[in-house]
C-alpha cells in the first residue's frame, strides 16, 4: 500500500509560535488558522512566521490547540499535547488534482483589510478570512483548495487517506445570476 506522492515530515514538538517561525522560515508567506478556546481565527503569516489578522496586528498564540498552516507548496500542523506544548508535521508532495471545500457563509465584506473578506452565515456569525486575487463581491462563496491523497490496498481499492490546504479562492454564487420567479 503506498500514499500517491505525500510526503510527511515530523517538524518537531514544542511550543505553536516556534513551530510557525520555523514553518515560515522558508521563505514563502501564507495563510492559516487555529482553534482556540473561544473561537477560530484566520490569519496570514509571513517569512517571519508572525500570525497576523485582518486589522494587520499580530494574533495572540495563547491557548491554541491546534493549528494549520499552508502555503502552495506544504502545509503545517500543529496540535497541543500539555502545557503549551505540540507536536507538529509537516506534509507536502504532489498528489491528485486539486478540490476544494466550500466554508460557511457568504461574502458581506470585501474589504475588512486588503486581501481579507467577511463571511457571514447565521450559524457562526461573521468569519473574517483571507483571500488572494481580486476582491470578491458581495455574495461571494470563499472556497478551501485542496489537494487529495489516495492509497490503494491489496485488492485495489482506492481510498483518500489525507488532504493537504493549499489556498483560499472566492467565486460567485452559483444562484447569483438568477432572478426570482413568481410561483406559477
């Protein structure tokens, strides 16, 4: 049985901001997110490895319990085992062609901060998340690209085993462009 081209590296265990600065070091900025307690948060990094949020101030690590980084290339995890310590993996490598999964909410703000928009869904409120490319409208979906790892047994069946982050991508709805019709 093998993984279609995953490769998974152990980065390590310690403390969530080292393992981000480590992550960034090199070279490439990225977007990511962690559960705290109280809530989720987006953020983007840069080589530094310093989580920022949309207002461009630096997020507060404390009480994370697990976060995920990526970039194009890799991606970062990063879960809590005691005391402000984790264990976090690295995982790149090629692998199927690239999906995605659509998150909660649609756009009501494109522009909280340059390169950020607002989703909002009534479940969770509003989502402040960072998106490349050009400014969404309105509406908009906000999409998590991923790409698929499949392993084939003895008996050749195939399954996904893992996915990797690789972005964040908005679209129109798929709804947007049809009127609302009297009921005949």
């Amino acid at each position: 049985m093998s993984t279609t081209g995953r490769v998974v590296v152990d980065r390590g265990h310690g403390p969530v901001g080292p393992a981000l600065r480590d992550f960034a070091s090199g070279g490439t900025a990225g977007v990511g997110f962690c559960y705290r307690p109280a809530d989720v948060r987006w953020f983007r990094f840069g080589v530094d490895g310093v989580p920022t949020g949309p207002d461009g101030a630096a997020l507060d690590l404390t009480g994370v319990f697990e976060l995920r980084a990526f970039t194009a290339a890799e991606e970062l995890r990063w879960r809590h085992v005691s005391a402000g310590s984790g264990s976090a993996t690295g995982v790149g490598g090629g692998g199927l062609a690239e999906d995605r999964r659509l998150l909660w909410g649609t756009v009501v703000d494109p522009a909280p901060g340059a390169g950020w928009v607002a989703l909002h869904d009534a479940r969770i409120g509003v989502l402040h998340v960072p998106v490349d490319g050009p400014a969404p409208a309105d509406g908009h979906l906000v999409w998590l690209r991923v790409v698929e790892y499949v392993e084939q047994d003895r008996h050749g069946n195939v399954a996904v085993v893992d996915e990797r982050l690789v972005g964040l991508t908005a679209s129109p709805h798929p709804n947007a462009d049809q009127e609302e019709k009297p009921d005949e």
